[in-house]
C-alpha cells in the first residue's frame, strides 16, 4: 500500500488517520469545533474533494501541497524580505518588468549570467547557490527522468529551507525542483522528485 505522508499536515490538523473516510473527517471536524476555525473548514473541505485529496494523497516525502494557505505564507515571507531588502536585492528578486512571479514570489529570476555550465538556475532565499551540486543534482534529474521516459522541460535551484532536502513547484510553464543549500545531490533524492514532476505533468496534461 503506497504510504500517504500528509505533507501539508491536513490530517494531524484534525487528528485523524490518513486513510480516514469521509464520515471519520466529518465526525473530527465537528469534535474539534471546526467550524469556528477559518483553516480547519478548508482542510475539511480539501479533504472531502475527491479529486484535491487524491492530489494531496500523491505528493512524496519532501514535497509541499501548493494551496492558497501555503502561496500565501510564501507569498509574506517574500514580502517580509521585500521590506528588510537592499535595492540590488529588489532588482534580483523581480521579473524583467519588476513584477513579482505569479507562480512563485519567493523566487529570484534565473540567474543565467551567473552559471558556468550553461543553463539557468532558481535561487529560493538568501543562499550562496553551489553551481557544482547544482549541475550534478541537474545531472541527477536528468538521468532519473530518461530512465523512466519522462519527457519534459525542468529547471533546478537551491534553496534555503532546512525542512525538506528537495521541493518541486511550477514557475509559469517551467517545473523547477529545488535542492536544500545544504544537501548533497543523490540519486535517491532525485528518484524522490522525479515522482513529484510526473505527478505535476500528469496534472497540467
């Protein structure tokens, strides 16, 4: 049975089994007075849509379930670093016309001029990005994703969080898969959010 990993902690929220039915979540909320709790009526309501719980079911060890909640926390967090920012930092933290990415404020523009091996790359907080690690973790996902013929356009970046060693989000078109600043690129993380891209190529079909 595949394992289920409560990534954004819907389930711990109501204190409930992963693989609790429809009637036990139900039967947590009401326990709990979840309907004088604003977050404990979406998870509710996340959990008792079928299609948004397979979803959520379906993300791996590692990765973060994007809902309004969590771009919502990412999107204080970069305003919170907006604030205390110095201008050089507001300029590598916009787009081309100095708007914020719709998909991902938190993140800094490809720093193309910056790589030595020819591509660009995300950076997600204030890290020194190793460009080794991420060519070798580019590496890495490359040969993962031949060998289960998984045919689509990514990109890799370096991150600050010490939470999960990988995360993987869509940037407009592009998927990125960042790696923590401070993990060794592996197989076996790479193996990990090779599972997580599929899930998002699937969904975005």
């Amino acid at each position: 049975m595949r394992p289920i990993w409560d990534v954004n902690g819907y389930y711990a929220s109501l204190g409930v089994d992963v693989r609790a039915s429809k009637t036990e979540i139900r039967k947590a909320y009401m326990a709990t007075n979840g309907h004088s709790n604003e977050y404990l009526t979406f998870v509710v309501k996340q959990l008792l849509n079928p299609d948004i719980r397979r979803a959520y079911d379906a993300c791996s060890y590692g990765s973060v379930f994007m809902d309004p909640y969590r771009k919502q926390q990412l999107r204080n967090s970069f305003l919170s670093r907006k604030r205390q920012a110095s201008p050089l930092d507001l300029i590598a933290s916009t787009d081309e016309d100095g708007a914020v990415p719709n998909d991902g404020e938190f993140l800094s523009h490809p720093l193309s001029t910056l790589s030595r091996w020819g591509f660009s790359y995300y950076v997600w907080g204030g890290v020194e990005p190793d460009e080794l690690a991420l060519m070798k973790w580019q590496g890495a996902l490359v040969s993962v994703l031949g060998g289960r013929r998984l045919n689509c356009r990514i990109a890799v970046g370096v991150m600050e969080d010490r939470t999960h060693p990988w995360y993987v989000c869509t940037v407009g078109y592009r998927i990125v898969v960042f790696l923590a600043h401070d993990e060794q690129p592996s197989i076996a993380n790479a193996q990990a959010a090779a599972t997580q891209v599929h899930f998002f190529q699937e969904r975005d079909k």
